[in-house]
C-alpha cells in the first residue's frame, strides 16, 4: 500500500462569473484609452512635424486678412508700418538665463491702416518704461520679420490681465486690441525675429516650435492600469487545492 506523506499543493484557475463580467468591460474600455492616447501621439508627432516645416519656410509678406489662423501658425512673414510706442503693452515673462522681465507687445499701423500687434522681444524689468530705453524707440517706417502666433488661454495659476496698469500676464490679441482701441487688428500675433531690433534690446527670436506631448505617458498609464486589472484578476481567479504525496 502506497505510504501517506506530505500534501501536494496545486493552483487551478477557475474564474468566477460576477468578477469576469466586470473585468472583461474594463479591460477593454482601459485597451481603447491606451489605444486613443497613442493615435493623439502620433497626430500630436505628425503636427510638430509640419509646423516645423512651415517654421522653416522663407517669410513671405504678411496678407490683408485670413480665414483659417491654424494654416498660418508659426509662418514667418514680413510687415511693414510705424510702431505706436505710447501704446505698448508689456507682458510679463522669463528671458535669457531665468531673469524676469517682459515682452513688449506693440501695436504697428501699416500704410492702409490696418494695425499689426507685434512682440517686438523681451526687455529686464528695469527697462519695461519706453523711457529708460530711447533707442528702442523708432518714430519711422520700419520692416519687421517675424513668426505668427495665435493668442493663449489663461493658464490656471497665472493672474489676471491688469488692464488699469497695462499689465499682462497672457497674450489676449482681442483684450489687447480692445484696451488700446484698435479696429481692423490682423487676428495674429508676429514675433519678431532675432536681429530685428538693432539695440541690445528688445531680444527677439526667442520663438521655438513646441507643443505640449503627453499622450505617451497617458497611453502607458491606461495600458498599466489594464495590465494591473488583468493580473488581479488572474491572481483573484486561482484557486489552491492540496492532494496527499504517494509514497511507495
């Protein structure tokens, strides 16, 4: 007769019907979002691309008007007018090396009339007065190239456009037209390029394409939460059961 010993144990998976029903929905719902977010990475990716490319395209002159903004953002373009420096805006910003400072955006008239506001570059925040700066100052025609920009939704710590000091801390175009009561604006903004300003200051070109990606690390984060939701399935679906060891 065989000799009774030690017990054998041993794992069988049996899932069991409510746990199933629940975790084959999520599991596929949590696939789906990994798989979305990695669809907007590849468009996100396919969209720097091409505003690269139209970054790098040779400035043409800016036109009377446009219908569709997106089809012209970051295009370099070239203008031409008189800056109205008694109606600059300065919006706060980080320059060179961290320091605070500001963006000197300057509405520009052109010869029919039509107004252009321009971010002529960034000054330290002792020269944010046109006053401690007269060489920034030009009375004359002058030609600016730059890139297009589109203006910017508040973001949800930055303060509030302090429009009684004229001072900014987003690029509102239409807040800005309407503080300097300005008609016919062109629906963009134009960076002026590095180079543009013939002083040390304002310093331009600072433009950079660059669009916030992270959709892969959404997509990592739903395909990690279905690989958890699958392993605690398995591990909550196994069931142990002994036998006694044989022995002969």
């Amino acid at each position: 007769m065989p000799a009774r010993g030690n017990s054998i144990s041993k794992y069988t998976f049996r899932p069991r019907l409510w746990p199933t029903l629940m975790t084959i929905p999520l599991l596929v719902v949590l696939c789906l979002l990994g798989n979305w977010q990695v669809d907007r990475l590849n468009w996100k990716l396919d969209l720097t691309q091409k505003l690269n490319q139209r970054y790098h395209l040779p400035p043409v002159t800016l036109p009377d008007s446009i219908t569709t903004p997106d089809d012209w953002l970051y295009r370099h373009v070239t203008v031409s007018g008189r800056f109205l420096h008694m109606r600059e805006m300065p919006l706060y910003g980080v320059g060179p090396n961290g320091r605070p400072g500001y963006d000197l955006f300057t509405p520009l008239i052109t010869s029919g009339g039509k107004y252009v506001i321009i971010n002529r570059g960034w000054v330290p925040e002792d020269l944010k007065e046109p006053s401690t700066r007269p060489d920034t100052i030009k009375s004359g025609p002058i030609q600016i190239t730059g890139v297009l920009r589109k203006s910017w939704r508040k973001e949800r710590f930055a303060p509030e456009n302090d429009l009684d000091r004229n001072l900014w801390y987003y690029g509102d175009l239409n807040a800005m037209a309407q503080a300097q009561e300005l008609s016919d604006v062109f629906p963009m903004f134009v960076y002026a390029d590095e180079g543009t300003e013939p002083s040390q200051y304002p310093v331009g070109g600072r433009t950079r394409v660059k669009l916030v990606n992270n959709h892969l690390d959404y997509a990592m984060t739903w395909y990690g939460l279905a690989i958890v939701l699958l392993v605690i399935y398995v591990i909550s679906a196994l069931r142990k059961t002994e036998r006694p060891e044989d022995h002969f």
